[in-house]
DNA sequence: GGATGGCATTTTGCATTTATTTTTGGCTGG
DNA sequence: CCAGCCAAAAATAAATGCAAAATGCCATCC
C-alpha cells in the first residue's frame, strides 16, 4: 500500500500546521475527531484507501485508543467503513449511496423549509434577502466561490430558522458527507446548471417571503433533486477517479 | 450513585439471558453495541442516569476499552451524552428534543412516501393493503399490542419501497430515539387517538395506491405531527417520571 | 455555627502490553 | 512450473496499568 504514503505524510504536514490551532474541545479524542474529519471531507485521502491506525498515531503523535474511537464515531457517521479485523478505510461512495445522499438532503431541506416558514422572523427574512442579492451579485460576477459561500450560508439560515437543533444536527452530518463528494467533483460542473439554479433560488426566496411552507417545501425538494441529476451527470461525463 | 444500583443489577441479569443468543456480529464491541442499545431503548435505566463504566464492564465481563467504544458511538446517535472527564449519562430528551425529533420523523417519513410512489411495486402494495387491514382487524379487536406491530410494519415497507438504503437507516436512528421515549410514555395514551389515527392510515393506503408521491408525502407528514401533538398531551398530563 | 480550603477516594482518559487474526512469503509436492 | 500449504510477520482487537481530573469529606478558620 505505497499508493497513499504521500497523503498520509501529507496528514503529517496538516497536523503540525493545525497542532496550533486549538481546535477541538475539552477530550483529545474529540480534537482527533474534528481533524479527521476536516481531513477526510477535503478528499485528501482516495477512495476507499485504508487507514492504517498504526501510521496515523505517529502522524497525530497520540496513542491508538483515542484514534480507535474518533475512528468507530466517524465509521456511526458514515464516513468510514470498518472492516473487522481488517481496519478501516475511507468510505467510497458509489452512485447509488449519492443518489440516496442527495435525496435525503432533499427530504431534510423540505422539511427546513416548511418549519422555517413557520418560525422565521421578518429580521431573518431580511438577511435571507441580502444574502441572496449578494449572490446573485457573485452570479453576475461569474464569482463562483463567492456563490458557493453564500449559497451555503442562505441553506443553513433556512435550517437555522426551521428551529430544529436536531435537524439541524443530522443537516449537518449529510452535508458533510456530500462534501466529501463535492470536492472529488470538481466544482466547474456547476457551470452548466448555475443559470437554472439562480431562478430556483429565486423561487425559494419568494416562497420563503410569502410563508408558503408547502411550496417552499417542494421547491427545495425539486432544487436538491436538480443538484442530484447535474452531479450524477458529471460523474458519468467524468468517470476519472471514480472508485464504484 | 446507589439510586440505580437495582437498575445495573438489572442489566447484569439482562445480559446472562441474552449471552445465549449470539446477537453481535464478529467484534465484540459491535456485539456490545447492539446490547447497550437495546437495553437503553427498553427503558430500563431512568432518564438522566449515570453509567458507570466500571459497573458496565462487569456486568459485560468485558475490559472498558470495547465498552468506551461502544458508548462514543451512541453518543454520536444520540442515545447517551458524554461529559469531559465525567462519564455517560442516559440522555434526557427535553420536550423540547421530543418535538425536534417528531419533526424529523415526519420529514423522513414524508420523504420516504414520495419516492416509496415512484419505486413501489404492485406485489409491494397488495403486501402493504394486507397489512393494512391486519392492522384495521386489530383495531377492532382492540388488540393494541397487535396494532402497533402492523402500524410498524407498514411504515416499514414504505421506507423500503423508498429504495434509499441510506434513508432506511437514518429512519431505524430516528425511530429507536424515539422508542426510548415511547416506552416511558405508557402506550394507553394512543387510545384517545386510535380512531383518528385508523384514517389517516386509511389515507395513506390510498395515496399510495394512487402513487401520489406529493399527497402521500403531505399525509405522512401531517400524520407524524398528530402523533407529535399526541405524545406532548400525554407527556403534560402525565408528567410522572419527566427529567426536563 | 457556617463556610471555605485542603486532602483522600473514586473515576475517567490515555498509553502500553498482550493475544488473536490476517496476510504474505516461501517451501514442498504434484 | 503451478498450486496448495505452512509458517512467520504484521496488523488489529482487547486488557491492563498508570496518571490526571473531579467529587466528597473533613478539618479548620472566621
């Protein structure tokens, strides 16, 4: 398994770099949890590469009982895979696991939407509002990273607004795992889709005015499932690094 | 901490029983798992209880490195909450978690009824029509018991006629969390809405029938708010052995 | 008499050690 | 020359041991 030696020595480099950053909380397993966590949604590490214990402590410079355990949380997250007896590996998503991965986001954000109509305050209509005209200021700027950052930002202010701590929670867990995703796929491919993209974000911020819970509902089920179809779309026009 | 010492004895007994029944997979914490999980969606410890780990491991007869694994991961399910440096307690949903979690449940299960329309199959939906009616015999037999089972199975082949493995186990998450709650909340409570409850069943038979993706979505949904609505009435007047 | 500070005990967190399983390399037999 | 098997080496899983943190208790001081 020479194949990842160069990204577990990059593991080494991302660790001295972020030893001083006090990052995690209290407990040093959850410290090792947050970073391989961050280090595992960057993509540094193929698909379906083993994670050879043994090597990441001398990496992180700790013993392997805290690392077995941010290992086993992150296996419950489903961003790893144990093999027993054999260890772990980074947890290779095939088409079908993104097929399903996009549709339940679909399900978590309609639900986000039709509570946040419910909840939401005229205050955090307002700041829905600017966030959308600053992207569709980036989208005329053809500023792709500025969209993406603000798209985001309106997506989790919609979850936020639900007045859900738990959806928000379990939100989170499956944006991460499409990160993961994401950074294989190369951003360019929203190109195709962004025009479209910009009028459904029109429709959800007009849904999202009037309270429409129900609409707002479905179009943010329909916006996920256009995400999942250009996505998929990608990875067959691009079936480069693919590992189903 | 004597006030749960009959409540670990418990689980000690618990666990000679089941040492028969090979229930883990291969690795012994998986196995032990799968018994912490159990025992804690049954109920037997109060809301809010200290475990301590060196109680568990004997009554496990096992070492604290398996159980300390096992215990991280429920954590990440939500099941118990980690104190740094001061052990696992039983987690102690709020009212306010209860809610949270009815939501979810609903958004999933919603979820689950629209793509259950697009993927079903007509031998699913005749299996699903059996069960229904089993259920509604039930119902007027008054066999409560009996009634549950069904209610359970059919919202069982929705969520896998979804044909969305991921969803499925969001889904089983979601649905132990809230076992834990139900079976302190005695089950007398559904019968106020037994009736109520029956029809909307009745809807959801059709709707699927029809292959109404939107209709059902929107029943299911309603349907896990009426439950919702149900179990913070019953959690108010009976406000027993609440841990807010 | 009450409160505060220090000490002892208990408990958790991490590291080290031991044992079991798997894998790989070499060897022997066909 | 290839296939199957055995053995050694490596990796993982579990257990134990050690250190640090927290809680409870007691004594002393105000």
């Amino acid at each position: 398994m020479t194949e990842m030696g160069g990204a577990v020595a990059a593991l080494g480099a991302e660790i001295a770099v972020e030893a001083v950053d006090p990052a995690g909380a209290g407990s040093l397993h959850e410290e090792i949890l947050g970073k391989l966590r961050r280090f595992l949604v960057e993509g540094s590490l193929p698909d379906g590469a083993r994670i050879p214990e043994r090597t990441l402590c001398e990496s992180f410079g700790i013993s392997r009982t805290p690392l077995r355990e941010a290992l086993k949380v992150l296996a419950a997250e489903g961003l790893v895979e144990l093999l027993p007896n054999r260890g772990a590996r980074v947890r290779s998503y095939t088409e079908t696991d993104i097929r399903e991965l996009f549709e339940v986001m679909g399900g978590l954000e309609a639900l986000a939407g039709r509570l946040a109509c419910e909840n939401i305050t005229d205050a955090e209509i307002a700041a829905v509002e600017k966030l959308h005209y600053e992207m569709y200021a980036s989208y005329m700027r053809r500023d792709l990273p500025s969209y993406f950052k603000l798209n985001q930002l309106i997506h989790k202010a919609i979850v936020d607004a639900a007045r859900n701590a738990t959806l928000a929670v379990t939100y989170d867990n499956f944006a991460t795992r499409l990160q993961r995703v994401r950074y294989n796929a190369n951003r360019e491919n929203h190109k195709d889709r962004w025009g479209e993209a910009m009028r459904e974000h029109e429709q959800i911020l007009d849904a999202l005015q009037r309270r429409s819970g129900v609409e707002l509902n479905d179009i943010l089920y329909r916006h996920l499932m256009n995400k999942q179809a250009a996505a998929l779309r990608y990875r067959h026009d691009h079936p480069a690094q693919a590992a189903d």
